[in-house]
C-alpha cells in the first residue's frame, strides 16, 4: 500500500510567487515523522524540512514551510518567493518505526517543480 | 570533504550481465545507506549498514541484488544476473548518526538494462 502520495507528477509556477506542493500519508502509529527533500538535475538529494507528529506548530525553515494537517493526513510543502534555482524535484517521505536506532524513510513518487522567469 | 562518491554515474548493461555499483561515503561516517529511485516508485531503501555490518536488507528486491561493506570507507550494489527492470537510478547516502535529516546523498548511478 502506498504510504506517501503525492500526486502532482508536475508543477509550474513563475518566479517570486509562492507553490504548494502536495503530501499526503498513511500510518497506523501515533508517532512519526515527515520530511521533504529537493533533488535538483546534478542528482544529490537535499534535506529541506522536518516536521514531528507531535509538533503542534508547523515547521519553518526560511523560504519552506510544511503545512502539516494531522486529521487530514497531510504534510504539503509551501515554497514562498519562488527562485529559478528552486527548480528540481520535490519528495515528500515518512520514518518508519525502528528499532534499530535509524529512522527508515519511505518515499513518495516526487513532484517535478519548474520555476519559470 | 568530498561528499559521498558514486561511480559510475552512468552505467548501461545487457540483459544477464553482472553490474557493480560503488561507493564511497564520507570519512567519519558510520551509517551507509543504498536507495533506488524509479518513476514508479519513488526513492526506496534497499539497505543499509552501521559500522559496516547491514542491518536492514528487507528492502533487497531479490536475491539477484547483494551489497557489501568490506570496510568503512567503500560498499558495492551488485546485480547479477541483471534485469531490464533493474533499470533506476541507485543512490548511496551516509550519516554520522542514524539520523536522515543528517544523511548526505552521492549524486546517484543511473543504470540502464537492455
């Protein structure tokens, strides 16, 4: 079963306008965690943001904020004053429990963002 | 720091060949991870070790698909006998700690099975 869907396969917005882009997930536990990551053309995947179940306010990391509705199951990313450099790909992903010590993610499909001018 | 080093970043192969996919994580990290990313299903962990022992291979599609650590600054993802659906772009990721927020991703191995 899909845990993490996002289904916005692309996504265009012009320069300095802000963008959402949709998460939405699917857990049984009351404890959990999501993240975004941007993967821009050179490849690497890039921590953006992070947001904890129990968290009751939203996360902020200067121009991305995570609007987390628990109820909803739903954790979309908010890019404000877009810039051409934000271009890439977007994913949404979910730790898993463990007992290991490492927090296992599972990953959504990923939205392509393209910022134009 | 170089970052973690994947090689090679592009690799095309026949249909039955052995593939070896390589990587170096950061010096000092003791978390290695292996992902593959497709279209169809997103970045998906494969496995990963701690101190270079694996610890979670329940992500291992097949037994066509092994990964070692023989020591701590190199790994490989072997595929054999290698399959067009093998075709994905494979990431390496290390961590200091088994934290994901502080995992660091190598640029990835695009493979292509004909």
């Amino acid at each position: 079963a899909q845990k993490i869907t996002q289904t916005q396969p692309g996504m265009f917005v012009q320069e300095k306008e802000a963008v959402t882009l949709d998460c939405t997930y699917d857990t049984s536990d009351q404890s959990y965690g999501l993240f975004w990551y941007k993967q821009p053309s050179s490849g690497e995947m890039i921590f953006l943001i992070y947001q904890g179940s129990y968290d009751e306010q939203n996360a902020t990391e200067g121009r991305y904020s995570l609007n987390f509705q628990k109820a909803r199951k739903s954790a979309n990313l908010v890019i404000s004053a877009s810039q051409l450099g934000d271009s890439a790909m977007y994913f949404c992903a979910m730790r898993e429990p463990s007992n290991t010590g490492f927090q296992k993610l599972v990953f959504g499909t990923g939205t392509r963002l393209l910022v134009s001018p | 720091d170089a970052g973690v080093i994947q090689s090679p970043r592009h690799e095309v192969t026949e249909m039955g060949q052995e593939v070896t996919l390589r990587c170096k994580p950061i010096s000092g990290h003791d978390y290695l991870f292996w992902y593959r990313q497709t279209m169809m299903r997103g970045l998906e962990l494969l496995i990963y070790f701690n101190n270079n022992v694996p610890i979670d291979d329940s992500g291992m599609p097949e037994d066509r698909f092994s990964a070692k650590m023989p020591n701590a600054s190199f790994s490989t993802l072997k595929i054999q006998p290698s399959e067009p659906r093998d075709s994905a772009v494979y990431f390496c990721a290390s961590s200091k700690t088994g934290l994901v927020t502080e995992a660091f991703f190598g640029q990835g191995t695009r493979l292509t099975v004909v």
